[in-house]
C-alpha cells in the first residue's frame, strides 16, 4: 500500500497539493461558521452592488461593507451577480465560498502543468506541502474575503494556454472578459502587439468594448453611460495616490528620493523603467527566436507570467492580490529542487518565498502590521521576479541523479 501510494505521488504529485488544500478549505469554512466569522466582505460587495443595479440605487462610490468596499469592476460584471441577490445572504456566500473553494484548489494546478511542460520542471510531493505553507496566507484571506483573484488568474492562464495552443479566437474573447473584471490585465496587451498576435489582441479589445455596452440592453444608454464614467472615476481615485501603498514599487523610491526630492516623480519613473526593462527583454527573446520556433513558447510563458505577477506591485491592492504571483513561488520552489542553481540565485528565491509567504499574523502579532506597512510583501514579490527572470534566461542543468523527496 506504500509502495503504490508513494508510485501515485510520484507520478501526480499535485495530489498532495489537491487534498491539503480541500481539507483546509472545508477546516476553514467550518471554522468561520463556528466563530461567527463568515463575512465574505468582498462578496458582500458585489452581492450589495448588485441589488442596487436592481434597484435603481448608487453603484459606484458607495462603501457597500468594511474596509475599501467600493465596487470598482465594469457593469456588465454585475451580471454574474445578480442571480445570488435572489438567495438570502447566507446561502449565496455559501455557494460562492464553493467557487472560491474550486479556485484555491485548481488553479494552481493548471499552473503547474503550464510551467512543468515549458520550464522543464519536475515537481515532488514535498514541493506542494511548502507551496501550501508559503501561499496559505494568501489562500486564507482570498477565502475569508470572497475574492476572485484566482478565479481571474486562473482565467489568463487559459489565455494563455490557448495562445500556445494555437486557439487565438477563444484566447481573446476570454482576455476580453477578464479586462472587464479586472482592467490591470491590460499590461498584456502590449505583449501581444510586439508579438504580433494580432488576433487575439482584436478580440480581445472588441470583447472589452461590447462588454460596456451590454447593459444598454437592460439600463439604457445614458444610465450606462453614467455608470461607466462613474466607473472609471471609481478606478481613478483608487489608484490616485499608488505611492502610498507599500507594496507597490515607487514606495520605494518615495522612501528613499522622495526624502530630499519631494516632488519626485516616482510613479512615472517607474511605469517608464519598468516599460522600457519589459520592451528590451521581450525584444531580445523575439532576435533570439529568429529560426528558433521551439524557444518560443517558453519564452512567451516566462513573459506572460512575469507581467501577470507584476500588477500588486504597480497598483494599489490587499495582500491577496499578491496570489497573482503564485506560478513564480511553485517555479521557485522547484527550481530550488531539481536545478544546480548558483548560491545567489537560491538565497534571492529564498528571501523572496519567506518575505512574500511567512507574514502570518498569529505568529508575528504586531510585528506582522510593520511587515505589511513597510511592503516586505511586495519586495518578496519583487524578489521572485528576478529571480524568475535570471534564471529562466540562464536555466542550469538539473541533477540527474538527484533522488526525488516524496
């Protein structure tokens, strides 16, 4: 019996992975109910944003629950929402609590799958029980708040599946759809205009646009219009003041130029380095690739993936937001495994798993708020990126007779 489940590890062993990461959801579940905790305050806001599109009440700037409880997603996104407004609260958070529960479980085994296939990675049963420690934090809020950032992130992975696969229309219209949830994606786009995927980049924007104009259907079109304006009102006063979260990259340059040079430009000089690094990088891969079509797809992967897990980092977000980067902390982990990496490289991916995952409130107590206030998440980010990108441009050989950790 031992032997067979150690073979079925061996063999799958994102298993392990699927059953701690269904037991903790069920565990969690149990545990807000217990201590009457279960708010889903996220959810909560859609829930309430959507009963007053129904009710001809204010959608946008409306604190509909605690914290930041603006609705700040396009309002054809209400759509999906409006058939839970007819179950009590309790039921419908329920069910998308489910939802929510199928995400933290499956998604990060699509991506896995991806990065195994084009990074060459061979993962073991131990690598999925660290990954669970380091991204459980996440997990735990996206849960407890009712998010759907893995929902979104699970959604540009089968972009980009599809992309590798060839399937251009159907990448577009489901890029199309993500935007109008969430508009940070539009940082691919560039990436598909240099690689001249033109297809889906057409789609992909005329899906965007007829996604606006949709609740003309049921609102009309002045009372859409109105909501669209106040939507992109909405998205601008959230990100109005970016420099001040923590997490993000021109805190650090506000803490540090911004010192003696108040007036320093940080958001712009940022945007434009980090545009410019991102051109440079994808402008090499594309000479590289002359006559090459097998780096191809690997290259677009490590690109898409790098841009994905930028956005906490350029836009004012909670911690969770952060599970955006989780395709580079599985990579990480077993890239830590299975590759004769350099000791610089693996004390860069070391620093960044334990700044990005170890923040866990019950252990550190106040320490755990200076960690957040003072964006040690977003430089753990910062940190797996580079150590992404370094070693994907110069990957070593893996230890062939390394034995594997079950």
């Amino acid at each position: 019996m031992s032997n067979k489940l150690s073979e079925t590890l061996q063999n799958k062993p994102w298993l392990v992975y699927v059953i701690l990461s269904s037991l903790f959801c069920i565990l969690f579940f149990i545990s807000l109910w217990v201590n009457d905790r279960f708010w889903l305050n996220d959810f909560k806001v859609y829930f309430a944003a959507a009963q007053a599109l129904q009710n001809d009440e204010p959608v946008y700037g409306v604190i509909h629950t605690l914290g930041s409880g603006f609705f700040k997603y396009a309002p054809v996104c209400l759509l999906p929402f409006i058939p839970f407004t007819y179950l009590p609260y309790e039921v419908a958070a329920t069910l998308f609590f489910v939802l929510v529960s199928f995400a933290v479980i499956s998604v990060p085994v699509f991506a896995s799958k991806l990065c195994n296939r084009y990074f060459g990675l061979n993962p073991c049963a131990l690598c999925w029980v660290v990954f669970l420690l380091i991204v459980g934090v996440h997990l735990e809020r996206e849960l407890h708040l009712g998010n759907v950032n893995l929902m979104v992130l699970g959604g540009v992975l089968w972009v980009l599946s599809d992309l590798l696969k060839g399937k251009q229309t159907r990448a577009g219209i489901v890029l199309g759809i993500v935007l109008l949830f969430k508009l940070h994606f539009l940082v691919l786009l560039p990436l598909l205009f240099l690689r001249k995927m033109w297809r889906p980049l057409g789609i992909s924007v005329s899906v965007f646009g007829i996604g606006t104009l949709i609740p003309i259907l049921y609102l009309g079109f002045s009372k859409n219009t109105e909501l669209l304006q106040q939507w992109v009102q909405t998205i601008a006063i959230h990100n109005g003041s970016v420099e001040l979260s923590g997490n993000t990259l021109y805190h650090w340059l506000d803490v540090t130029v911004g010192a003696f040079w108040p007036a320093f430009p940080s958001q712009m000089v940022i945007l434009a380095l980090v545009a410019l690094l991102i051109l440079f990088w994808v402008l090499k891969h594309l000479k590289s690739e002359k006559g090459r079509i097998d780096s191809s797809s690997s290259n677009l992967v490590m690109e898409w993936m790098v841009l994905v897990a930028l956005i906490p980092n350029l836009v004012i977000t909670d911690t969770e937001h952060f599970l955006l980067g989780a395709p580079l902390v599985y990579t990480g982990l077993v890239r830590m495994r299975r590759l004769s990496l350099s000791v610089p490289q693996r004390m860069l991916i070391i620093v960044g798993l334990i700044l990005y995952g170890m923040n866990w409130g019950d252990l550190w107590g106040e320490t755990s708020v200076w960690i957040t206030e003072n964006g040690m998440l977003g430089l753990g980010n910062a940190l797996l990126i580079l150590a992404f990108i370094w070693i994907g441009e110069n990957p070593p050989q893996s230890k062939k007779t390394e034995p594997a950790l079950v």
